[in-house]
C-alpha cells in the first residue's frame, strides 16, 4: 500500500468485480440503442476504459474535460469545461461515466445541456457517491457508495498525484493539512 494512505477501501479485485457487473447492466439496457459513452476527464479515465471492455455491445466513445476542484481538497464551486467535448452527442443514447459524485455539482445542468444539442437520453454512471451530493442529479449506474473522507485512487487524484494507484484508498490528513 502506498505509505501516504491511511487505508485502503477498495482494492483492485473488488474494483474489477464491481466494474463487470455495471458493464452487464448496461449491455442489458442499452442493447439495439446507439450509444454515446462520455467520459468526464480526468478521474474518470481508468474506470471508463475498464467499463468500456466490460461491455458487450456496439458504443462510441467520447471524451469531455469538466472540474470543479483546483488543486485543493474541496470544491472551488465553479465548474470550468477545460476541454470541449470531443463527440456528437445528436441521436445518441448518452451514458456519462464519471469516477465520483461528491456534491454534484460537476455533472447538475450537463445532462440538460446534452438534451438541448440532440441527444435522445442521458443518464450517469459514477464509480463513487459520496453521501452529502447537494445538487439534484440522479445516478442511473453506481459502483461504491462511500463514507465523506478524501479518497484517491484509480484515477482519483490529490495535486494531480496518486491518480495511478490501482486501488481507492483514503489519504492521510497530514498529506494535505
Ligand atoms: C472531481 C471528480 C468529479 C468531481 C466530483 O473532478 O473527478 O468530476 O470532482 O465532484 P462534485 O460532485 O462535487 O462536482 P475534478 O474537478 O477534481 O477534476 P479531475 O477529474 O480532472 O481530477
């Protein structure tokens, strides 16, 4: 285990297990539908490309850059689209596949924007909620629910760091106190 980790939550196994069985899901749902997999940059990029094998129909793949967090532990409030999303979202049923909902925020409004440009349905796939989402969205496909401590891992990241664990873990608050 990394040293910088207090423990860790959910280890590789569990992650893998649990990615399979959302992969099932969405081919059960999405058979004869073209669809749009959007993944939000940058967390989410290990889950999505696990998740993409884990499913066993026709998709197209799109990439988007949305945050919320500075370098800090704690939502700035404001989202900022750091890169445009790379995909046609018209008449494609759209899964946006995120690693971890925390307040909500980064995901409220972007569904409906979506909508407006033509996409037939959108619906949200998060790897992680936290318990404390403030912001009306809803989460079709989710992995883990986890308690309200700063995790990184598998693409989670503190200060850009940590994102390449293969596993979530919680930091330790000497880290970033
Ligand atoms: C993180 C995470 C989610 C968002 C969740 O992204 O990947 O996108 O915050 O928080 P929220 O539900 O409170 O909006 P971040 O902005 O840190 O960017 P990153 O994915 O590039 O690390």
């Amino acid at each position: 285990m990394n040293l910088d980790l207090e423990r860790i939550i959910i280890d590789e196994i569990e992650i893998s297990r649990r990615v399979k069985e959302l992969g099932r899901d969405i081919t059960k749902e999405y058979q004869e539908k073209e669809t749009l997999l959007i993944c939000i940059l940058r967390g989410a990029v290990f889950f999505f490309a696990d998740l993409c094998r884990a499913i066993d129909i026709p998709i197209l793949m799109g990439f988007v850059s949305l945050s919320s967090y500075k370098d800090g532990t704690t939502s700035s409030g404001k989202v900022e689209e750091r890169q445009k999303l790379m995909a046609d979202v018209k008449g494609k049923h759209v899964i946006l596949v995120e690693d971890i909902v925390d307040t909500g925020l980064t995901l409220e409004g972007y569904g409906a924007n979506l909508l407006s440009r033509g996409a037939l349905s959108v619906k949200i796939c998060a790897l992680l909620k936290k318990p404390e989402q403030k912001h009306d969205i809803d989460i079709a496909f989710k992995g883990f629910d986890i308690e309200n401590r700063f995790v990184v891992g598998y693409g989670l990241d503190y200060a850009e760091h940590y994102r390449n664990l293969p596993y979530i873990g919680i930091l330790k608050k000497e880290i970033y106190s």
